[in-house]
C-alpha cells in the first residue's frame, strides 16, 4: 500500500464523526473475487488483480464492533505490478454552516426579548381596563341611585360625576394611543364613557324642583349687582384734594397709576439714584426739578442735573450740570434750593447749596448707623433717608440702639440740627423706602416684581403707628427711591434708573 493512503483513510475516519456520519470503523479488507487477500506490503497471491465496492467492507453509521460491514460508499481499487494497492473515495462535502446558526441565535434571542416586552404591556393593559371597569360600574350605581332617588342633587352632586367622567375620558385616550393591537375593549370603554356624560347632561336638566335653575339665576343677578354698584363708585364725585401744602385731611388712603417720566439722563446702566422737585414754602410753585443717578456702584453721587420746568426735563434743554464727590447712597432730598446728602463713608449730614454747588452745612447725626449697617431692602447705602413734607425737612434712619428699628427726626433745615426724634417698632431692613406726608411716615414693601405696598404708617403728630395696605404699581423690579413734594401732591419715584411720578389721593 502506498504511503499516502493512511493519510486518507486516517482522514475519512476524523471527518465521519465531526459529520455525525460513523460511530465505530474496522479496516477496510478488499476481496480479490476468491480467497486471495492484497498486503499492504505488496506480498498478493496474483498482481493485476482488480476488486471492486461490493466485496469490500467499510462499516456504516450505527456500526459496531459486532456489526457486520456495509458498503460505504462505490469505489474502484486496483493492485499494480509491483503488488501495490491502490484504491479511490468519494466523500461527500459535509461543511458546518456556522454562521448561519448564529444568525438564528440572535434572531431567536431578540424574537424573545420583543415578546416579552410586548407580553408586559399587555399585562398592563388588562391592569388598567380593570381598574376603568370598576370606575364605571361604580359610577352606573350612583346614577342608577340618582335616577330611583326623588331628592334633588345639588350641582355639586352633578360637578363631580362630570369631573371623573372627564377624567376617564382623558385615561382611555391616552390608552387608546399607546395600545398596541386589538383595541375592541378599549373602543367598548369610550363608548360606555360617552354614554355616561350623555346620561349625567340629561340628569342635570331634569332637575325636578329646578334648584340649578334658580341658583344660576340667583348667581347671574349677584354678578350683575357687582357690575352697578362697582360702577357706581367710578362715577362717584372724587373728594376734592385738599388745598396744595395743606394737611387738613385724613391721611393717604391711595395713589394713581404710575406715569412714566423718562428714563434718567445717564442710561440704563445708571439704576441707582433719586429725582424729584424742590420745594420751597415760600414759592411753592417755582421748585426746580432735579435728577441725580449715582455711579453704576450704586454708592457715589457724583454728577446732578437742575431743569427749570419739566418740559425742560424731558426735552434735555436748559439743562444745568453739577458735580459733587462726596455723597453716598439715593437717600437725597432737595428742600428751599438746597441738597441733602449723606456725607460719603460717614454718619455725617451735608447741605449743598443748589446755586453755587458749595457744601454750606456739614454736622453729624448722632447715634446714626452707616455704611450699609441698616440700609432699605433691595438697595445699598441708604442708612440715612431724607425725606420732605407740609411740615419741613427729615431724615429716616437707624441706630445701634434702636437695634436697625426705623428711627425718625425731624431736622432744622439752616443748621441740620436734631429737632426731635421718634422711635418706631418697624425693621428698616424690611422696608423697601420710605416717605414722609404731614408729619406721617408711610414705609413701602415689594410685593412682586410689578408692584410695592404701602404697608407701614407712624403719625409723629399723635405717635400712632398701624398696618395699610395701599398697592403701588411699578414698571421695574427695585426702587431706589421716593420723595414727596406738598405743592404737587405728588410722589417722585427712581425705579430702576426710570422716572416715575404718582398722584396722591387723601381721604
């Protein structure tokens, strides 16, 4: 036998199993026709013998030891001259489609997760139809109590039915849009859903003793008797004002609307400062208008500007400039042509001649906090506050005994000396500013972004104090400050680098 035949044979035995083809194999012993036998060395009784499949035996799958052989597939075989044998296989082509049967996996595997996913939403689904069925038939017996019952449902009765049944009607849209397949049960829901809203509308107009009815009516006539009588306060004669200068009212009892003046001669940039008009009890009429932004620090007041009317103002014409560099904060005031400031890193008080832009009177104020200790919420350096009215000049302030409580003294306008001081029981860091009408003091809180309130009064005249609740509309966030002018009757109002001025309404 030639040497490559082992080979072969070794191979068709490796491939058979790997196949699922063979179990157990014998050697392949060919049949010369008659008892003659071929060596694998050459050593055959006759050479040039040939033999065929059909007396060899190659044993089959399933075969065993004691098994006996079958052919396994037809072959040729032939000895040569020299006694070798030589002989030829056919194997079928037994390639394992690998990837193929991955494939297959993954496709199995994700098939898998899908129905599982699907199989939890419909478990949901049965969940939720459930729960609706339950609500609808509680719901079939409250209208079945309904219809037997001859007492008359109040509205509300009625209102919270509707309610749930809105509430349903949401539910099974919202299940009608995420279900996925048959929705047979859901369209059965809506329709039930539909019938109930039907059913309570009916319901509500048959309402024997025709309570709804006259309760709506009733309802309409107290909206109408709103209507007139808020009509007839608008067309109510308004109280005349009081003379200008004159306190012989009863107090602020409201302000005006807002108008808006201008935005202040510096820009948007400059949101800090104070405006208004000068008050002269000798010429009360005349007061030039003043307008004095601070520094974009919020601290310094630096430059001020004087018109002589207010169509100077807001036309930037005959326009007067001056500059100081020592006052602090927003808390000005301007009374008789003269300028009140605090004095910058000081408890110190100044007056600045308004004609000659000269400081004619500096003195301290005693016990007066400063230096931000006790300023006005929302806005820095305002410690001391000066403020104008009928009865002369003023300062509003605090002080380390007073424990940051606002503290009023009344000032002589010539010497800037301590006239008389009252002690009041309201925080100042609390207050949003603050102004001064008749010897009253009247304190402002910011109740939104839009509007402040006129929350706080302290009469200096009887030392009363008490809570208002007068709302003061704005067009920006923070105001900085507020001065009252007894001719004009008016508020003069820096809002966030806007001009503002109200009217003030007594009682």
């Amino acid at each position: 036998m030639r040497p490559y035949l082992l080979p072969s044979l070794g191979l068709l035995f490796f491939l058979g199993p790997a196949a699922g083809d063979v179990e157990f194999y014998r050697p392949i012993i060919p049949s010369l026709g008659s008892s003659s036998n071929i060596s694998s060395a050459g050593n055959s009784s006759s050479r040039g013998d040939s033999f065929n499949s059909s007396s060899s035996g190659i044993l089959q799958p399933g075969g065993g030891p004691g098994s006996g052989y079958q052919p396994f597939s037809n072959f040729t075989g032939s000895v040569d001259d020299h006694g070798t044998c030589q002989c030829s296989v056919h194997l079928p082509d037994t390639t394992f489609p690998v990837e193929r049967v991955e494939q297959l996996e993954f496709t199995a595997h994700y098939l898998s997760e899908k129905f599982q996913t699907e199989l939890s939403k419909v478990k949901e689904y049965t969940q939720l139809i459930s729960i609706y069925e339950k609500k609808l038939l509680n719901l079939t017996v409250r209208i079945e109590i309904i219809e037997k019952d001859s007492i008359s449902y109040t509205e509300l009765d009625f209102e919270l039915i509707k309610i749930e049944v809105k509430e349903m009607e949401k539910l099974i849209n919202q299940l009608k849009e995420s279900f996925v397949g048959s929705s047979e049960i859901v369209d059965q829901l809506e329709a039930e859903i539909w019938n109930l809203t039907v059913l309570v509308q009916k319901l509500e107009t048959l309402d024997k003793n025709n309570v709804l009815a006259i309760r709506r009516e009733i309802a309409a006539l107290k909206s109408k008797l709103k209507e007139c009588e808020a009509s007839k306060e608008e067309n109510a004669p308004a109280v005349p004002p009081p003379s200008p200068g004159s306190c012989a009212h009863g107090g602020v009892v409201n302000i005006s609307k807002p108008s808006v003046v201008q935005l202040n001669w510096e820009g948007f940039s400059y949101i800090y400062g104070a405006w208004g008009r000068d008050y002269s009890p000798q010429h009360p009429e005349k007061g030039l208008y003043w307008v004095a932004p601070l520094n974009t620090d919020g601290r310094l007041l630096e430059y001020y500007r004087l018109y002589n009317t207010l169509d100077d103002l807001l036309l930037y014409k005959n326009t007067q400039q001056n500059r100081i560099a020592y006052g602090q904060g927003s808390g000005i005031a301007v009374y008789n042509n003269s300028m009140y400031i605090n004095w910058y890193n000081t408890r110190e008080i100044a007056k600045v001649n308004l004609t000659t832009s000269t400081v004619s009177v500096k003195r301290l104020l005693p016990g007066a906090a400063y230096n931000n200790r006790f300023s006005y919420a929302n806005v820095g350096w305002q410690d001391m506050d000066f403020a104008v009215d009928e009865n002369g000049l003023w300062v509003i302030y605090s002080t380390e005994a007073s424990t940051g409580n606002i503290v009023i003294s009344k000032l002589n306008d010539t010497t800037l000396e301590v006239l008389n001081t009252w002690q009041t029981s309201q925080y100042k860091p609390s207050v949003s500013n603050a102004f001064m009408v008749c010897g009253v003091l009247y304190a402002t809180r910011t109740l939104s972004t839009r509007a402040e309130e006129i929350f706080y009064y302290y009469d200096t005249n009887t030392e009363e104090e008490g809570r208002l609740g007068i709302k003061m509309p704005k067009v920006q966030e923070k105001v900085q400050s507020i001065n009252y002018h007894p001719f004009d009757q008016k508020l003069f109002v820096y809002n966030d680098g806007y001009l503002l001025n109200y009217d003030v309404i007594f009682q």
